[in-house]
C-alpha cells in the first residue's frame, strides 16, 4: 500500500507501508494524513481494502451446496480498494479472468468503459454518497456452451439473444462517500453500527408477460401476470419473491430471515384472469450463519419455482459478512431472470444490487448467471 507526504504542497518523498498481524476475510479502513511544515493538516485520504476470506469448510451447520456454489463465484476472492478523498474517488479491484474490459458505472450512469482493473474519479463532491458498479462480461467454458445448446435444441427455444448467450455477467458494486474536507480535527471518524436490515426481491417487470414454456409444457395459460414496475426501491408493493435479513450483534448476536412470496396470475389469450395460485416459500431460508462478538456471516439460498406450470425455478444466493464497526461485504450469484434487486434498509437506505433480466430462458440451469459482490 503506498501513499504521499506532503511537504509546502509538493512531493518530497514517497514511503510504504505495511499493514501485518491482519485477520483473514476482513475489511480494513486506513487514514493517511498528510501535514504542511507547520503541522497543519492540509490533506486526508482513506483507504479500505480486505484481505482474502478462507474458504469454508463444510459442516453439519453449513449447507454444503451453497457452499459449493460459493466456491464457484469468480468473484469469491476479489479484493476491492478504494482510495477517496476529498477531490477523488479511486476503486482497484482485482484482474477477473476472462474478462476483457469494464464498464464503471456511478449512480446508474455510464462512466467510462475501461481495459484495465482500476477506475478514477475527479468529478465529485465532498460528503456526497456515490454508488458505483463494475460490470463485466465472462465467457463460460465449452462444456456450458455445449449443454446451452442441447437446451436450445431440446426446448426448440427461438427468443436468442447471441451477444449475451456464452457470457456470465460480473458485476461489483462499492458504495463510497467521499471525504470532507476538515480544518482542524486530526483524525476522521468511522461509523459503527449494532444492527442492519436488508431486502432481497425477485420481480417481473412487465404488466404481462407470455407464456414462455407453452410450446413445451401448458398451453392452459397464454400470460403470466408480472408486477409492472421498475426498480422502484425497497418498498415496492408487488413482487415474485421477497426475502427479508435481520442482523443484530445486541443480546449476543443474532440473524433472522422474513420471507413472502406474491400470488401468480394466470391469463388466457383475452388477458382473463383463469387461474391463480401462490408457491411456497420452503424454498427460501438461511443455509448458513454464523455469529461472534465482532462479525455476522450467513448465507441465504432461494429456489422458487411458478405454482401454475412445471418450468425451471427462480435460483439465488448470497453470502454476507457484516462486521460491529460498520464495513459489509457481500457475495452473491442468480439466475438472469427476472430482475432482482437488493438493499439496505437499516440504518440507512442503500441499493446494494440492482440486475435486469435477459429471458425466462435463463432459469434453465445451464444458461449463464450473473455473478456479484458488494461492499461498503
């Protein structure tokens, strides 16, 4: 890790330091302060990196599929840095195999599209909130192609989109708040925080949506009912599935799953309404957690499938590690359909993943799935 000193506002000398002793699988948070001659502070930069998580072993406490599907995350073990202060935001993320460039998005607008493993910022404002997402795209091996295809001839599937059929998506999402500029105080504070809530949904963005397995499973119902919105934050009323994480370190510590999941519609040819019905929601619970004094971890597992006709389910997972002095981080993969979008509700409202779907065709489990992570 390398920073600056500064002296009369010129470089005069460049040093390194050393962080060691540091625990595996967690998120350091670094102040560099730089000084003028007469010890005013005229400069501070924070860095916050990881260091590489363990891999878990498997136990009578841990759901060892979800387990596997973890270890097959490209981004598993991607460390995430970023250098901010109060004229610039820095990310460097590790080098993903296979992928050839990078799209940085801030805030849901395109930044630039980058060949290298680092993206900076100077158009930024002091003590301003920015959501920044790293998007990728991941060819999958022969082997996947080979099973797509037989997907594709077995199915007698037409709706291809060729640009996005042998490619996984990769998508990394950093929230970070740039530093205000201080005059007197020395030291800059990190908030900690006891407890957080978070919300996962799946939804159908469309009013309707046809049929996609009626060539190959029930022609009874042409339309399946969606949820006719976009990605409208948390408190969205309608929604294919809902998923709800409680996490507190009160009382010893604790993490607990709310889930629900929404009626499905089905329409004939006229869009009249002839059949409803509402899948459990067995398929959806916490497949791991563990818990001590200074760190959460879980794992939440969902498979949900639609009650009115046999077709492949909804598939996610995600892992979360949240720490007493306020840093997450997150890891997560899912089908790419239909839209699925995470976030904090508590202490503070942040979208901590937001992806939008390609085809229903994409719930078979040999088409490619969107990879993700996301931390503070």
């Amino acid at each position: 890790m390398r920073f600056t000193r500064i002296i009369n506002s010129s470089i005069k000398e460049k040093n390194n330091f050393k962080a060691t002793d540091l625990d595996s699988g967690r998120i350091y948070n670094f102040d560099f302060l730089a000084f003028d001659k007469d010890g005013n502070k005229i400069n501070t930069t924070r860095v916050k990196t990881a260091t590489v998580k363990e891999k878990l072993q498997p136990s009578k406490d841990n759901d060892n599929n979800a387990l596997k599907e973890r270890s097959n995350n490209p981004l598993e073990s991607n460390i995430v840095t970023t250098e901010v202060n109060e004229n610039k935001v820095e990310i460097d993320w590790d080098e993903i195999e296979g992928v050839d460039e990078y799209e940085v998005y801030r805030d849901g607008d395109l930044l630039k599209t980058v060949k290298n493993s680092k993206f900076i910022d100077n158009d930024i404002k002091p003590n301003t909130n920015y959501l920044y997402q790293i998007k990728g795209k991941l060819p999958i091996d022969e082997e996947r192609k080979k099973e797509i295809k037989n997907t594709i001839k077995e199915h007698n599937i037409k709706d291809i989109n060729e640009e996005a059929l042998f490619f996984d998506k990769v998508i990394i999402t950093k929230e970070v708040t740039p530093v205000e500029k201080e005059k007197n105080d020395s030291r800059v504070s990190i908030a900690s925080a006891n407890s957080w809530s978070l919300r996962y949904m799946t939804f159908i963005p469309d009013q309707y949506v046809p049929n996609p397995w009626d060539d190959w499973r029930d022609a009874k119902y042409k339309y399946f009912g969606g949820d006719n919105r976009g990605f409208v934050g948390a408190y969205a009323s309608s929604y294919r599935t809902k998923a709800d994480i409680d996490i507190s370190f009160s009382n010893g510590g604790s993490v607990t799953l709310d889930k629900n999941v929404g009626t499905t519609y089905g329409y004939d040819e006229n869009y009249d309404l002839i059949g409803s019905d509402t899948a459990s929601s067995s398929g959806i619970k916490l497949a791991r957690k563990e818990i001590t004094s200074s760190a959460i971890s879980f794992t939440l597992t969902h498979s949900v499938g639609n009650p009115l006709t046999t077709a492949p389910n909804i598939d996610y997972e995600v892992s979360g590690d949240y720490y007493s002095n306020g840093n997450y981080s997150l890891l997560g993969n899912h089908d790419q359909a239909p839209n699925h979008e995470m976030y904090q509700t508590s202490p503070s409202s942040e979208t901590l993943h937001i992806d939008t779907m390609e085809s229903f065709n994409y719930l078979f489990p040999s088409y490619p799935n969107t990879y993700w992570n996301a931390s503070n």
